[in-house]
C-alpha cells in the first residue's frame, strides 16, 4: 500500500510541474454555458453569446460557442476554432470542438467524423505534449480546479471511443505527423454480430399480420389456373397452424476502411437460417400451415460519406451492392436458390431550426431477382423516406440543456412521419404487380428524466394488380417506454461501473409493445404483444476503446381469435452497430 501512495505522489507532482506555468482551467466555459441556458430562452441564449463573443479569452470564446451550440446556431464553429487559436496549446478546446462535431453535426445519426476525429486526436496531441514523460495519469478529479489534465484525458478517450462505437475493433492504424506529436489515426476496422430470435416473423420484416393475411388470401384464391390455390376459404385450424412461432439466427461481419475525408468503404457479409421461415413446402400454398427453413447468404460492398453543406446544415450520402443467395422462398421448390442482384441508394439532411433540428431521409432500393432456370426473372423496387423534426427548444419544464447539452446523445421530442412503397414485379403469361405500402408518424419524448416513451401508428396494406380479393389491409399501434437503470450520461469521462472488467455506458430496460388491428373483412390474424428487454452497452478500457452492445428480451404474443398465445424472446451482440 506505502508503495502504491508512493507511486500516486510521485505521478502527481511531475504532473502538477505543468501547471506551474500559469495555464488557465478551459472547463468554467462549459459551467457559463450550462447556467446561463438552465432557465433561458433561446433568444436569451443567443444574446448571452453575443456578449461572450467580445471577450478576448479562450474561455470567454469557448463560451460564446456551447451558447450558439444550444440554439442550433452554427456561428459555434466559428468561437471554437477562436477559442483553440486563443489558447493553442490548451487540448481541451480541441476537445470541446471534436465533440460539437461528433455529436452535435451530422446528418443522418453520422458525425462529422473526418473534422471531429481530426480534433480529438489532436487534443490527445497536445496533452502528450504537455506530458512527455507521463505513463500513469492520476484520476481525474473535476473538483480541482488547478489540475484538470487527468479528466481531460479521461474525455478525450470516452469521446474517441464514443466516435469510433460504430466501426467495431481496430485492426491498423497509420501515424500521421502533427505540430505537436505523431498521431495515430485508426483506418481499418472489424465489426462481427450475432443474433437470434424466437419470434412470429422473420428479422427486419415490417408486419407479421401483413404477411400472414396476404399468405392466407393468395392460399384461397380462385384465379384462373396456374395460379389458382384452394378456391376456397381456409379452416380454423388451419390459420391457427399459419400462426407459428419462427426461429432465426445471423451471424454478420463488416470490414471497414476510414482514410482521411474519402468515403468510408465496407465490404461485409450476413449468413442467416431461419426455422419455419416460409409457407412453402412440396405442396406450396395448397398446404398453407406447413412451414419450409429460409437461408440467406449475403455479401456486399457500401460506400458512405458525411459531409457540411454549410452554415448549420448536414448530409449524408451511401451506395451498396449486395449479392444475395436465398433459399425457400420459391413455391413447390423449396431447396431451389433465387440469386438476387440489389442496389441500394441512400441519402439524409438534417439542419438546424432554431434549436430544434429537422432531419429528411430518403431510400431507394432495386432489385433484380433470378429464380431458378425454369422459372422467368423479376424485378422489385422499394422507396422510402421519413421527416423527423426534433424539438429542442423549451418545453413542458425542459431547459436548452436537456436537448443540446449533453456529451452523447441529444434528448428532445421528436416528431415522426413516413412511408414505404415496395412493388414486386411479376413477368410473364401471368404478369402481376404486388404493391406493399406503409405510412407511419410517430411521437418519441426523451430524457423525461430516465424516461424515454416512443408510439408509433402504422397503416399497412397489400394490392395485387390481378386479383383483388387478396387486396387487405391493417393499423399497428407500436412503441416502447424506455428506463435508464445507469445512463450514459452521468459522466464525460470514463464511468467507474464495471462489469466483466469493461466501462459500463449504460443499462436500460424497455418495455415494447404493439395492438394490431385488421381493416378489411379479414381479420384472423389480430394480434397483441407486451415485453421486456435489457439493453446494454459497454467498451473496453483503452485509449480508443471497442464498444459492446448486448440485448435480450422476452415478449408474449396473443392471437385472440385464434385462441393461440406464444412466448417469444431475442438476444444480441455485436461490437459495432
């Protein structure tokens, strides 16, 4: 223990030598900011920046900058960069400006990660610059106003693990020379996944109830032969038996590039078994309640880039290629393979309002699916795009703080609408058009607290061009109330709750919900659903740490009409989401 003390003593006073030299503490700028915004209003705020905005100090133009930071206005950039120039060798303003970046710009949920990773690294720059020869830092104390290294290192590694949480474990890094020191700029990333699921539909399916109506209507159709089915209406027992409990599991992995400001570049792959995945067997959909596995072997390559459109408005744009094997899915055939070409283009906006922000997305998907040789190809296109206005301002009691002063996620309320138009083309003697199509719009109040609840409305429905007695239709009341058992944003800097040896980030229970309710005559498929997950996050203790998201959760299904109820239940784990 006498050795130990001695050690601690010794680290401190080389440390506090530094000090010596008269620096002045960086972090009032973050205290001015916060009290100045707990009871202001946005106009108020701005006018508090202007005055600090005359100031000649680093702290003074640090503060003008979180100020205009929490009203949207993107005059922040402009006194960080001041307040860095003010101040060079002070790492902390780095700091200060790489996190504006990383969280608070950006469309998309993406940084603006070349400008942000460039800060940050350079704020670990000057402190080694600052402390050559230190190997072992004290804690970080954020009482002590005189010593303030040791929790400015301790931000500088929770916010550099925070920007790369998404790129999964670092295999290479490059060293890049800079005024103060070499600097090393992680480029090549891996992320592997895992997940598995008791559940009444597929991953990433919209709807079970869609399905199960639109299956349960083409299996009783009275089309003119090849296509015509049962021509007749299916038994009690055998919806129920269409009512089934599915078992999917995936492994995935994604090789990731980051190079400077080129696009990020990654090469990835999924493979994934699904028990009881597909009505189809030998006998097709004459025979509805008997089940055939679905496998699924993807790989692709994706291009991604964030990037400043000026002042105070973000973009994000991505390209992928997938090549897709799929299996089960062909009716009569189910060990047959459809190969599938796809094409994926993708692009975001978000800008500030105020201090509120809205955020526009749009998806278009194509396509090109080759069945086995006797059967004709087809084509299929999705389209879709979501509007999210998110309100930072103050509201019901919320300060500015609450919305745009935090250190890893913004908490507002967010105004949610949307749609998905999915068209599946049919060629040939029997051409036809399935025509799938969601409109949602949504609410999601967060930081209530260590309460966030989300409810979403959703109307589906189904057209097929031939035949309208399989046109249907449904609304799904879903959402979720989340609970924050350890929330992340207790601390800027690196949390003393372990578990497995790893920093916790967070805990949090949800709870998931949905209330389906059918729209036309066809209503067997009725559903309800209540659950409960635990959902966490944590990342290894290293300068740049690799983060772990873990999740797993029960749910119990009920199909009332049907008389039939399930438990159902997920679990995941990836490092890099």
């Amino acid at each position: 223990m006498k050795i130990r003390l001695l050690v601690a003593s010794l680290i401190v006073c080389a440390y506090g030598a530094v000090h010596a030299q008269g620096r002045d503490n960086p972090y009032p700028c973050e205290r001015f900011a916060q009290d100045d915004s707990q009871n202001a209003s946005p106009g108020e705020v701005r006018a508090k920046a202007k005055e600090y905005a005359t100031s000649t100090t680093a702290v003074g133009l640090c503060t003008a900058a979180e100020l205009y930071k929490r009203v949207g206005d993107a005059r922040a950039r402009a006194y960080y960069e001041n307040a860095i120039g003010a101040d060079k060798p002070e790492p902390a303003y780095e700091l200060f400006y790489g996190d504006y970046l990383r969280l608070y710009r950006g469309a998309g949920q993406r940084p603006l990660f070349p400008e942000s990773e460039q800060h940050l690294l350079r704020a670990r720059a000057k402190l080694a610059k600052l402390h050559p020869d230190l190997t072992q830092w004290p804690p970080c104390d954020p009482n002590n106003s005189k010593d303030w290294d040791p929790c400015t290192n301790e931000r500088i590694q929770r916010s550099l693990t925070a920007l790369y949480e998404r790129d999964g474990i670092h295999l290479a890094s490059r060293n890049t020379a800079s005024p103060e020191s070499v600097v090393s700029h992680p480029w090549l990333f891996f992320s592997p996944g895992v997940r598995a699921a008791r559940a009444t539909d597929d991953f990433d399916q919209t709807s079970d109830i869609r399905d199960l109506t639109a299956a349960a209507l083409f299996s009783q159709n009275c089309l003119p032969p090849p296509l015509r089915r049962n021509c007749g209406l299916l038994t009690q027992n055998q919806l129920a038996g269409m009512a089934r409990v599915e078992t999917p599991m995936e492994v995935d992995g994604t090789l990731r590039v980051r190079y400077d400001s080129a696009p990020v570049l990654d090469v990835y792959g999924t493979a994934r078994r699904t028990e009881d995945g597909t009505i189809n067997s030998i006998g097709g959909y004459f025979t509805p309640d008997v089940f055939s596995n679905l496998k699924l072997l993807d790989f692709g390559i994706r291009l991604e880039k964030p990037f400043s459109l000026g002042g105070n408005t973000d973009a994000d744009l991505a390209f992928s290629y997938d090549h897709v094997n799929r299996q089960g899915l062909i009716e009569f055939s189910p060990n047959a393979t459809e190969r599938i070409n796809q094409y994926t283009a993708y692009g975001s906006i978000s800008k500030y309002l105020g201090p509120d922000r809205l955020n526009l997305s749009y998806t278009y998907v194509r396509q090109n699916i080759n069945p086995t040789p006797y059967l004709t190809n087809r084509d299929r296109e999705l389209m879709g795009g979501t509007i999210d206005y998110q309100i930072f301002r103050r509201l019901f009691d919320r300060s500015l703080n609450e919305g745009l002063g935090r250190y890893f996620e913004t908490r507002g309320i967010d105004l949610i609408a949307g749609f998905l138009d999915d068209h599946d083309h049919y060629t040939g003697p029997n051409a036809d058009v399935i025509t799938r199509r969601d409109y949602f719009v949504g609410v999601a109040a967060k930081g209530f607290k260590r309460v966030d609840v989300t409810m979403q409305p959703t109307w589906y429905s189904s057209r097929v061009s031939n035949d309208p007695t399989q046109n249907n239709a449904q609304f799904r009341l879903a959402g979720n109330v989340l609970y924050r058992i350890i929330d992340e944003e207790r601390t800027p800097g690196i949390p003393s709750q372990r578990f497995l040896g790893m920093p916790v980030a967070f805990i949090q229970v949800v709870v998931p919900f949905h209330y389906d309710v059918p729209h036309a005559d066809f209503k067997a498929f009725e559903s309800r659903s209540v659950g409960g997950e635990l959902w966490a996050k944590f990342f290894t203790d290293q300068k740049i740490g690799v983060t772990v998201l873990g999740v797993v959760g029960y749910s119990r299904d009920w199909f009332p009409l049907l008389n039939k109820n399930f438990n159902l239940g997920r679990v995941g784990l990836s490092i890099g989401f």
